[in-house]
C-alpha cells in the first residue's frame, strides 16, 4: 500500500474552528461525521482556500473577511485565521530537501493573505505549478464540495476537459503552455514594436551618418592641432618652469643669506643701543646730584644749628658769672608771667597749655637758682654740639662717595663713547653689505617676474583655447627642442583649416553616436527577440505535443472504464466522451463573405469533452433530462474511471452520497474501499455503508459558544 501523502490538516481561527485544530491522515479513508451546521464543511473550505482558491463564492462567503472567526456570544473574535496542510515529500513533489513539507495560508483583519511553504513566504503564481505537478487543486474532482456531486454532469465541455488534465497530471503542462503563450505573445507585440522603431529611425540615421562622416576629416585636422598644441604648450610651459625654477634656486639662497644678514644687523644695532644706554646713564647721573644737592642741603642747616648752639653756649657761660638777678628782673619775669597767665587761661588746647605750664615752671627755677639752671643747660648744648658736629661728619663722608662715584660715571662714559663709534662704524659697515645684498636679491626677482609673465602668457593663450591652466602640469614634456615659429605658423593654418570647415555640431554628432547605438541595440534586440520567439513557439510546440499525446493517450482508457462504472451504477446502458472541436468565429474578407474554415492546428488541445449516453429501458436526448440522483452516478461514473487511469494523491469529497439510494451508496462504499489503495480518501458523510469503509472516524460538534470541535475514532 502506498504512503499517504496528506499527513496533517491545522486550523486555528478559521471560520467555525477558533481553537487550534489538528486532523492527522495517518490511515487511507478517513470520514468525517457530524450533525448539520456543526461545521464538517468548514473543513473542505478551508482545503480549498489553502490550495489557492480566491474567490469568496468558492468558499461560501461573501468576502475572504468572513473566513476568520467572528465571534459569538460567549466567544470573543480572532484576529487572523491559518490553515496548513502536512504532505508526505519523499518522493520530491516540492522543491524542498524533506521528507515532510507544510503549506501554510494566512489571512488577518486587513485582508492580507500570505502562503508559505516551508516557513518560508511564496507567492501563488509560484505555488500553483507545484501543486499542478502534484495533480492537487481549489476546484475540480479532485475536491467536491457539497451539493456538487453532480458537478461533472453540469459542467461544461471544456470545464469537463479540465477536470480530465489536472487528474492525469496535464494541468502543469497546460500552465506552462499558457505562460509560454503569453510570453510569445508579449514578444510578438515587442517585435512589432521594435520594427516599428528600427523602420522610423532608419532614414534618420542615414542621414546623421552622412553628415557625420563630413565632419571627419575635420576631426582628423583637430586631432593633429590637439597634438601641435600639446607639444608647443608642453614645451614652453616646462621649459619657462625649468627656467623659473633655475632663477629660483639662487633667489631662495639669497633671501636665506638676507635673512641672516637682516638678523645680524639687528643684533648689531640692539647691542649697540644697549651699549649707549650704559654708556649715558642720565638717570643714575641725575640721581647723583640730587643726592649730592640733598646733602649739601643737610650740611648747611647742621652747620647753622651748630653755630646757633655754639652761640648759646657761649652766652651762657658769661652768664654762669652772675647768679643773682636785679630787682628789675624779678618785676619784668612777674609781669610777664601774668601776661602768659592770662594767655593761658584763654586758650583752648590743654596740651599747649601744660606746655607754657611747663616753661614758666623751668623760668621760675632759673629765678630762684639761677646758677644751676645755666649749669644745666650747658651741658645739654654741649651734648647736642657733639651730635651736630658726628651728623656733620657723616655727611661729609657722603658727599665725598658720591662726588667719587660720579667721577668714575663720567670716566666710563668716556671709554664707552670711544667704543660706541667704533661699533656703529661696523654696523654701518654691515648696512652696506645687506644693501648689495637686497640689490643683488632686486635684480634676481626681476628676471624672476619676467619668467613668470611669460608663463603668465603662455597660460592666458592655453586658456583662450578653453582649456584648465590645471592641464598645462598634466602636458608631457618634450624631448628635444621645438622650433617655436615653426610651431605657431602651423597651428595658425590648422586654425584657419577647421574655421573654414565650420564649427562641429556636437549635438548632431552625439545624436548620431547615440542613434547608431540604438538602432544597433533594436537590431539585436530584435534579434534576440525572434530567437525567443522560435524559442517559444518550439516550446508551446513540445507542450501541445505532450498535452495532445498524453491526453489522447488516456481518453481512450478513461472512456472504455467510464462506460464499465456507467453500466456498474445503471445496472446496464452504454456512455461514452466525446471530444467536440469549438467552431471558429466566422472571418469576413474584404467583399463581407465568410471566408472558409481551416482547422486550426490546436484544435485537439482546445476540444471539449462531452458527454453520450444510454439508460437503460429509457431513451433521453440531453442531459437536463437526466434526475439529481442519475446526473450523480453519472459523475461518479466519471470520477472512478479517472481514478482507475490516473488515480490522484487523494481526494477530498463532501457529501458526494447524499443522492445515492442504499444499493448505490452500497456500491459507491465498496469503491472507495476498493480504489483507497491507490488513493487517499477524505469524505464528509451522514451515510453508514461510507463510514462502515471508514479506517478513522472523526466527529464534528459544535456547543453553545459556536466554536467547531473535533473527536477522532480509530476503526480496526
């Protein structure tokens, strides 16, 4: 028995399914059972919308809103729904190195749906290959939804075609075929395009080509003017640098000698005006007199004490002779004495006051006792001669350094002197040395200037010819010498040449580079378009081939088995497909007459598939004639013919049997029993003879909070 393929379904939010729900497909057929409205076909929605059903309609809703649980009264709404499917990968069906792969499809609030494969995002045009190679599917008999047991009947004949191909495996063949066509479609009308293009710029380019090629020859003076001019400008422009720079050489050694002379000539002067400032100290000099004045000043004034006290003495000695006052004398001191009594006694200071106080007191004494008054005072002018006489001698002293310290100042002035002149005698001597000097440096930067005008020349003429001074450094130099003249005669004619010629038209010579560009671009794209084309086309080719071969292969089987498993239902009678070839749309030619039909070389691929049939003791016309239970039995005909020629990874039915009486419902169980070992079955039933076949059960409810739940029975 073969593996299965489906593994696992998961949902979780959607519809009916809040809750996380996990199937496992680990037997063969597998039912699923429950009452109606519990949500069992809930589950063959959410297959179809993981395999990439788009359409609302498909997956009874309104919108792809709706798939996500909304909520009831004691359950609060999710925000996204997520079913994923578990394949068995052994065998390589997807692109993928395991042996198990998920397909996974999610949908939120803001109604974006995304797939992954794998964990890993994916958009549907990729996936929907990879399912056709697994021959799986949104729509077709492969998945029967409920109330479509009889799809096979009412479909169309080319709806009937298709159903056929994704069960034999032809629909990835189909879907390559119809890339392939849109894609030669697609290049046919680049093609056309493309000629278009190439045919509207061709006379254009003709055109740009003629007058280009008139400007050659005009290129070709510019190229040899270009060259005369980068040899002349590189010549002199080096040879006036070289020259600069020779001049420049014994001007940067001449402005380091004047440096060095500037700076011993400043030394020179620095020193000699530190030598004249200590040569003439008028500062210290006028000190001196001062000094000396103040001296003088100090001798005059002891001088004059000294002979006041020396006076004094004298007459106090005379007056030590007579110690006895006259009578005059004593009338006179009294008299006084009141006089200064009463002097006293107006003033206001106290101390000037004690002060008379104490020289009446002093007098009064000297009244009294006379003799001993003068004795006293004798000996205090003596005391005070003495000190007068010591001041004296000391100043003299004095007044004796300074005279001498201002005679050896005047001295040294007068050796300085000598030696000042001889130093401004070597300075001026080194003034005229750094006047040669500056001369010498004059003369050198005058035949520098020149230099430089005459670069400044030749930079002014390399601009005029538009052209950066910044090139001029660029410019190689010359190997040997130019002969100016030569050079500038024949550039003057090669100017004259082009200006004859005309100006060269940029614009027109770059829209003729840029115009062969694309026309050569166009040419092989064109080329490369009619490669793809007949690329294409042998591809469509091979694909029709394999369709058409593969098909015809297996209608011849797929409708002797149809008529076997008619008979097997009807208890007899004869049915047969058809294929029937779609009538062109009638071509007029140019008188309005219908131009005869040629069959077109896909007409076999196109064919649709009808259906022919004979009941039993009946005789019918078409097939609306047929009941809901015949046209049933009549697709499940069809669908265990395909079966039996090229059975699918599994099938997935919803209440197929439900039209079925007991004998037929009986027979459609034993079938399914019988075909499970080449396909897995995946039924949604209410009838005992399928759940008898049943290797799982697996019962759907659904309790007050509106929420779907899931109870598994394994049979044995």
């Amino acid at each position: 028995m073969a593996s299965n393929f489906l593994r696992r379904l998961e949902l979780q939010g959607f519809k009916s399914f809040a809750l996380k729900t996990v199937l496992e497909f680990p037997e063969r057929v597998v039912a699923i059972v429950g009452p109606n409205g519990s949500g069992k076909s809930n589950l063959i929605d959410a297959l179809r919308w993981v395999l990439g059903e788009r359409e609302a309609k498909q997956l009874r809703g309104d919108t792809l809103g709706n798939l996500i649980f909304g909520g009831t009264t004691k359950r609060a709404a999710v925000s996204l729904a997520r079913v994923a499917l578990h394949f068995d990968n052994r065998n390589g069906t997807f692109p993928i190195d395991a042996p198990e792969v998920e397909l996974s499809r999610k949908i939120d609030r803001s109604g974006v749906s995304e797939f992954y494969l794998h964990d890993s995002e994916i958009k549907l045009k990729d996936l929907v290959p990879m399912l056709a190679r697994a021959r799986l599917g949104a729509r077709g008999l492969t998945m029967i939804g409920q109330g479509q047991s009889d799809m096979f009947v009412k479909s169309s004949s080319t709806e009937r075609r298709e159903m056929i191909e994704e069960v034999l495996g032809l629909r990835e063949y189909r879907i390559k075929k119809n890339q392939a066509e849109r894609r030669l479609e697609a290049s046919s009308a680049n093609m056309d395009k493309v000629r278009a293009l190439i045919e509207e710029i061709a006379p254009h380019l003709r055109l740009l080509l003629k007058q280009k090629h008139r400007w050659n020859k005009r290129s070709e003076i510019a190229d040899e003017l270009k060259a005369l001019e980068t040899n002349y400008f590189g010549f002199r422009y080096h040879a006036l640098r070289s020259e600069l720079h020779e001049l420049e050489k014994p001007l940067h050694a001449l402005d380091a000698e004047l440096r060095g002379k500037h700076e011993q000539v400043a030394a020179l002067e620095k020193h000699a005006k530190e030598e004249d400032a200590k040569a003439f100290d008028a500062k210290r000099v006028t000190l001196l007199r001062e000094g000396l004045t103040k001296l003088f000043e100090e001798r005059a004034d002891t001088e004059k004490k000294l002979i006041r006290l020396e006076a004094q003495a004298e007459i106090t000695a005379r007056a030590s002779h007579t110690a006895q006052q006259p009578p005059e004398a004593y009338r006179s001191f009294i008299s006084e004495l009141s006089g200064e009594i009463d002097a006293a006694l107006r003033a206001q200071d106290f101390a000037e006051v004690k002060e008379k106080l104490h020289a009446w007191a002093k007098k009064i004494k000297f009244l009294l006792n006379p003799a001993s008054e003068i004795e006293t005072k004798s000996d205090d002018s003596e005391n005070e001669i003495k000190k007068l006489k010591a001041a004296l001698h000391i100043v003299d002293k004095e007044i004796i350094a300074l005279r001498a310290e201002e005679d050896a100042i005047l001295t040294s002035q007068r050796t300085m002197h000598a030696e000042l002149r001889s130093r401004f005698e070597a300075l001026e001597k080194e003034r005229e040395s750094l006047r040669k000097l500056e001369e010498k440096a004059r003369n050198f930067q005058f035949e520098l200037e020149k230099a430089q005008l005459k670069i400044g020349d030749v930079e002014r003429d390399w601009r005029a010819l538009g052209k950066p001074v910044s090139a001029l450094e660029e410019l190689p130099k010359s190997a040997g010498e130019i002969d100016v003249a030569d050079a500038e005669r024949r550039m003057l004619r090669l100017r004259g040449e082009l200006a004859a010629i005309g100006e060269i038209d940029d614009g027109m010579v770059k829209e003729a580079d840029e115009t062969e560009k694309r026309h050569e671009f166009l040419t092989a794209e064109l080329s490369d378009l009619e490669k793809a084309t007949k690329d294409l086309t042998g591809v469509i080719r091979e694909l029709e081939e394999k369709i058409h071969d593969e098909f015809k292969s297996a209608f011849h089987t797929i409708n002797k088995e149809f008529n076997n498993y008619f008979q097997l239902m009807f208890g007899g009678g004869k049915a047969k497909l058809a294929l029937v070839k779609k009538e062109p749309a009638p071509v007029l030619n140019e008188n309005d007459e219908v131009m005869p039909v040629i069959d077109a070389p896909d007409a076999d691929l196109t064919a649709g598939v009808e259906i022919d049939l004979n009941l039993p003791r009946r005789k019918i016309t078409n097939l609306d004639m047929l009941s809901g239970g015949e046209k049933s039995l009549v697709s499940l005909a069809a669908l265990f013919s395909l079966i039996a020629v090229s059975p699918p990874p599994f099938l997935v039915l919803d209440e197929i049997d439900a039209a079925l009486d007991e004998d037929n419902a009986r027979r459609f169980s034993e079938l399914v029993k019988s075909f499970s070992q080449k396909t897995q079955f995946i039924i949604i039933t209410h009838n005992r003879s399928t759940m008898e076949v049943a290797d799982i059960l697996y019962g759907i409810t659904m309790g007050e909070d509106g929420i779907s739940k899931v109870l598994s029975l394994k049979l044995s």
